[in-house]
C-alpha cells in the first residue's frame, strides 16, 4: 500500500508483524460489528452497513438511518478506523447512501468518501458505488483515486440467501512506482435462516494478490429482535471473532472482539439510528 512502504524504516519491527494482515484488511474496509463478530461474511446481510460490506443490501432498508463505527486493531492507536455512514431509501428511486472513513494517524493514513444507489426488484437487489479515496504518508505527500464497486443480492428460496460483491472493479491506480493500486476485491456467499432466530452464513473472499480466504458466522437472537450473540471464523488470518447486538427501539448497539494467534485482540464498536419517515 502506498506509503506503507516508505514508512516500514520507521515502524520496522511493528510492520514487520502486521503489514501482512493489514494489506487484506485495507482490502475493502468492511464495516460494522455485526459483520465483524461473524468474520465479515457479510456479503448477504441487509443492514446499513451493507454501504461497505455489499452496496447492493442497503435496498432492504424501509427508513432513513444513520451509523457511526470504531474499530481498533490489534491495540494499537495508529491502526484505529472511524466510519460515519447515512442511507436514504425513496419508494421510486431507489436507495441512496453516504460512506465517509479514516484510517491512520499522522504518519500514515487512509480516508474515503462514497455515494451509493441500490435498488430492489422483486428477490433481487443490485447496487453500484463510487468511492473517492486519499491514501498519505508523512513526508511524502498523498495520492488520491476513484473506484467503482458492484453488488447483488437474491433470495433462492425462502431463508436462503445469495450475495456477491467486486470491489474496485477498475482496480484504480495509486501510483506509477511500482504500479501501485488499491486492492481489487471479489467475494461471494450464501446465508441460511434455519430458524426465526438462528442466522448461519458463509464467505469466499479473493484478494487478487492473495489466496482466497473462507469465512463462516453465526448469529443467535437470545431474546427476538433485541439481543443477538455471534462468532466466526476466518481461515486466511485464523482469527476467530466474538459479538453480541442490541436493540432498542431505533437504535442498535454492536461490539465485537476479533483474535489471531500473533497479533492480539481487535475492538468493533458500531452505533445505528433509524428515524422514523413522515407520513403525508
């Protein structure tokens, strides 16, 4: 990633132990804790943070809502994300959504802004996002590039679930050096509500410069609608991941605590506000 490189002098044995892992987690920003304690097999859910994890689940929504996310990784200040995310659904044109986040601190940093449009025909939803990202490093100035991203969602059956998701289809170019580009990421998966209660899900992601990894998770409503227990487990990074949610009324609350055997615990903390429409 660019300015990863030029900074590893200055976080030598740091880097050393995490740049691995943080090249696939640059990957394509998933969002919120709900997808984070189910190791980010995300790529079927329909909630606001469909905005990062599938464009295309964002069509389900039936409010306007709004969300904001914190996730620290592995205990250290520098590698600290912080994501704000607004969606607007309209009954003829669709759905409509605003992604801003940052990466980083002062001598290295990472930050999007994206518009989203997602539409629902029928069991089918599709989606398309524009994403403008600035990548900086201290010292070296920052680079700046667009990306094009492209989901879908159907439902197979009733309680089955298909999704899939490109991100950065036109695999945008950070710098000549070394043809440096943003990572280029595909992922596909499936969900099963076996029971009103019970969520299972399953993911294969490709990072084009990595071998794929498989994801699977699981969700538990203890108490319907209101307080959910979920893990998972991701074989690429051989963490696995715990969370729990919470609703009341309009506002969900998720944590999450994510594991490797190396590199320590990592924080997911993610707050969600629908608001209510008016009626004419």
């Amino acid at each position: 990633m660019y300015g990863l490189k030029k900074l590893f002098p200055l976080h030598s044995c740091l880097l050393l132990c995490l740049l691995p892992a943080l090249a696939r987690g640059q990957a394509d920003m998933p969002a919120g804790a709900r997808a984070a304690a189910l190791a980010n097999a995300s790529v079927t859910l329909s909630d606001l943070w469909a905005l990062h994890n599938n464009i295309a689940g964002i069509s389900h929504l039936e409010q306007p809502a709004l969300g904001v996310y914190a996730e620290n990784r592995f205990g250290v200040r520098a590698f600290t994300t912080v994501a704000l995310q607004v969606v607007y659904p309209t009954a003829r044109y669709g759905h409509y959504g605003l992604s801003f986040s940052r990466f980083g601190d002062a001598l290295y940093s990472r930050q999007h802004a994206s518009l989203g449009l997602a539409h629902r025909l029928g069991q089918f939803s599709l989606g398309a996002q524009v994403a403008v990202w600035q990548v900086g490093a201290n010292g070296y100035g920052s680079k700046k590039a667009l990306t094009l991203s492209v989901g879908g969602q159907a439902e197979i059956m009733p309680g089955l679930y298909f999704g899939a998701y490109a991100h950065n289809l036109n695999q945008a170019r950070l710098a000549a050096f070394e043809d440096e580009r943003l990572p280029t990421v595909m992922k596909a998966g499936l969900a099963y509500r076996a029971t009103r209660r019970l969520l299972l899900a399953i993911e294969s992601e490709k990072h084009i410069d990595y071998n794929a990894s498989f994801k699977a998770g699981v969700e538990y409503q203890l108490l319907e609608e209101k307080f959910s227990l979920r893990s998972g487990f991701n074989s690429l990074t051989h963490s696995a991941t715990f969370g729990a949610g919470f609703r009341a009324r309009h506002l969900q609350v998720d944590y999450a605590l994510g594991s490797t055997t190396l590199l320590g615990m990592s924080h997911h903390l993610s707050l969600a506000y629908g608001f209510a429409k008016r009626k004419r």
